[in-house]
C-alpha cells in the first residue's frame, strides 16, 4: 500500500497539469511606468500606484531685517491610484496627501466617463483655471508657483466638469466647463475653526474643531476654460524635456461665484495663459484679472496679476529658469508686490527623479526693507 501511494505521488509531480484553453485571458500583468501598473486579464481593469515625495531645504530673510530662518521639511508625500474600470471609457483617481505642508487631506477624488471626446467628470478636482495652477506640484520648475497664481486662487474643488480630455493637451481645440461648491477652491485644504466663550467669571475657553472640508453651504461657482494646442505639446509640464520643432499652447479662463447677485460683491476673475516650447527651450506667461469685493484668494484685493516665467536646457539633464510675477499686496488696495526668482534643476529621470533649487525676492519694491529673500532646494522622486 504505502508502494502504491509512492508512484501515484510521483505521477503527480511528473505529469503536466491542466493545459490552458486558447480562449483563456492571460493572467494578470504588473509593469511600472513613473509607478506599478496592476492590469486584468481581460485589460478592462487597470490600477496603477505611485508614491510622489518632496524633501525640501529652505531658508528666508523676513521683512525688515529680521532673523534668518531655516528648516527641513515634508511638504508633499502623496499615495495616487488611478486606472480604469470595466474598460477604458471609466477611468478614476484617488490622490491623498499624507504630509500637505503639516496636513493630511485627499487631493483628489473622482470618476471620469467619456463617449468619444466628451468627458463627464464628478468628484473632486482642480477647477480649470490657470495653466500654472493645473500644472501638478510634482512637474514645475521652481519649489512652488507664482506670486500671481496665489493672488488669483487655486487648488481643488467638489463639482462637476464636462470636458475633452484637456489635460492631455489635444491637438486644436481644448475646452472644460464646471460646476463646483464654491469660486475660492481649496477643499484640498481642510479648514479648522477656533471658538473662544468667556463664563460668568471671566475665564476665556477656547476650542478648536476638527479639520473639515465640507462646505457649509453650495455657493456655487461656474469655471470654464478654452484653449488652442499647436503641436505635439505637453502643456502642463514645464520644461522642455521632450524637445523638438515648434509645439504651443493658449488658453482663456472664466470663473464666477453665483453665491451672491449682488453686482459689488460678485467675485469673478478673468485669465489668459500661454506656454511654447521649442528645442529645449521652455516660455509661460499669464495674466489674470479679479472683479468683485475680494479677490478668489479671499484676502487679497480685487485687480490684475502677472508672471513671465522663461527656462532652457543648458545640457540634456541641467535646467535654468527665472520668474517674475506681480500681483495686489494681501490686504492692501493700494501696494502690489513683486516676485522674482531664478532656478536650477538637475533632472536624472526628467520629473520623476530631479533635484530643483531655485533664489528669490518677495514683496514691496518700493521699500527694500520689505523685501523677504527665500531660498528652497528640494529632492523629488517619484516610484
């Protein structure tokens, strides 16, 4: 007996298993590309996963003289999933922030289905408004955006969007057109609130709630943008790391915050912004105007703001950059600050993998003492 069940076991092992049937789905395949890629069998499901980190060194003169401060920091550790499923036409992204400059938060959150080249989206998301703000964090050439950019607001907001697939930067015609909780964005941002209450003795009692990005109320805000693309381009990506002839972009930008009717308090903001890129050699502009009784940034006034941004590559790896932005001085109707900065990138594996420094000046030009002097230097690796 225990013969008989030596051979049986031998036969097992040497004979060949089941065959797979022609008509089987191959088994599931993980590649990496700027992150693992997770794809089915049957290629209808599809999730890919990356780590975005950003390890930052910086130091700043204030205002006036004061101390010179410096730090280490966190200021993005990011986990993204995104892919499809049930077949292309779904696709999805999920993007939390474990370190927002000391906060965690969910970036982005949403579904995107599309039939031929209209796009719904739903979720949350950046609004699109500002070529410089819908470019990532994770694909500029300085530490942060412009001065300009700040003034006129960004960040993520929960809406609705139809569009064509503008992200991609489409030959011709790119167009987006939302609907979102509120004109000021930033519910990438959790907000928390301090209440203070004084008893019948006199003791001050404060308490502070938890962060929260639920809006109290639905504003709510329309965004829109349109744009012409000529080229191969990769409009929101800075530098040219992809090289070649002529390839542009230019884009017009719309928000209005339906809040309140009031014509005086009314916040909208008009934008326009253009990128061209040839043999390496990289130029972005824009402009933006604010109407209303505070800017979309909330506590800047209303009026116009600026950058002119120019870079190149000086070897296939080495960037150099330099910016200039102006825009209204934060609660002050009649100052304007400036921005001026240079750059310096060392790309080992284009945006992916970089070391990004850059040299700047902020504030009043009209009174030197004003002025803060800040200098970032930060490793970027993505994986």
């Amino acid at each position: 007996m225990k013969r008989d069940l030596t051979w049986a076991t031998a036969l097992i092992l040497v004979l060949p298993g089941p065959r797979a049937r022609a008509d089987d789905p191959p088994p599931v395949a993980i590649t990496y590309d700027k992150g693992f890629k997770l794809t089915s069998g049957d290629a209808r499901f599809v999730l890919k996963t990356a780590v975005r980190s950003q390890f930052r060194l910086e130091g700043a003169r204030p205002a006036a003289g004061g101390e010179t401060l410096a730090r280490f920091y966190i200021p993005r550790l990011r986990l993204q999933l995104e892919g499809q499923a049930f077949g292309p036409a779904l696709t999805y992204k999920l993007e939390l922030g474990a370190s927002e400059k000391g906060a965690t938060m969910v970036k982005d959150a949403y579904l995107d289905d599309h039939v031929g080249a209209v796009h719904l989206r739903a979720g949350q998301f950046k609004r699109p408004f500002n070529r410089q703000e819908l470019v990532s964090d994770f694909a500029g050439v300085f530490n942060e955006r412009s001065l300009a950019s700040e003034h006129v607001g960004g960040g993520r907001d929960a809406g609705v969007m139809v569009h064509n697939g503008f992200e991609h930067s489409p030959r011709g015609i790119e167009w987006a057109l939302g609907l979102f909780d509120s004109a000021n964005g930033g519910k990438d941002r959790p907000l928390q609130t301090t209440t203070c209450k004084a008893d019948a003795a006199g003791t001050l009692t404060c308490t502070t709630s938890a962060p929260s990005n639920v809006m109290g109320d639905f504003g709510p805000a329309v965004v829109a943008r349109a744009g012409w693309n000529f080229g191969k381009l990769k409009g929101y990506s800075e530098a040219d790391l992809e090289g070649g002839p002529v390839r542009a972009g230019i884009g017009v930008n719309y928000k209005v915050d339906l809040a309140d009717f009031d014509d005086a308090a009314m916040v909208q903001a008009l934008g326009i912004d253009f990128v061209l890129k040839v043999r390496g050699l990289d130029l972005g502009a824009g402009g933006f105007l604010t109407i209303g009784a505070r800017s979309s940034a909330g506590d800047r006034p209303r009026g116009a703001a600026a950058y002119l941004q120019a870079g190149a590559l000086v070897t296939r790896t080495v960037h150099l950059a330099a910016r200039f932005a102006t825009a209204p001085a934060a609660g002050k109707l009649d100052q304007r600050e400036i921005e001026a900065r240079g750059a310096v990138n060392k790309f080992f594996q284009g945006h992916t993998w970089k070391l990004a420094s850059d040299l700047g000046v902020v504030g009043d030009p009209g009174e030197r003492a004003a002025l803060r002097v800040e200098v970032r230097s930060m490793a970027q690796l993505t994986f």
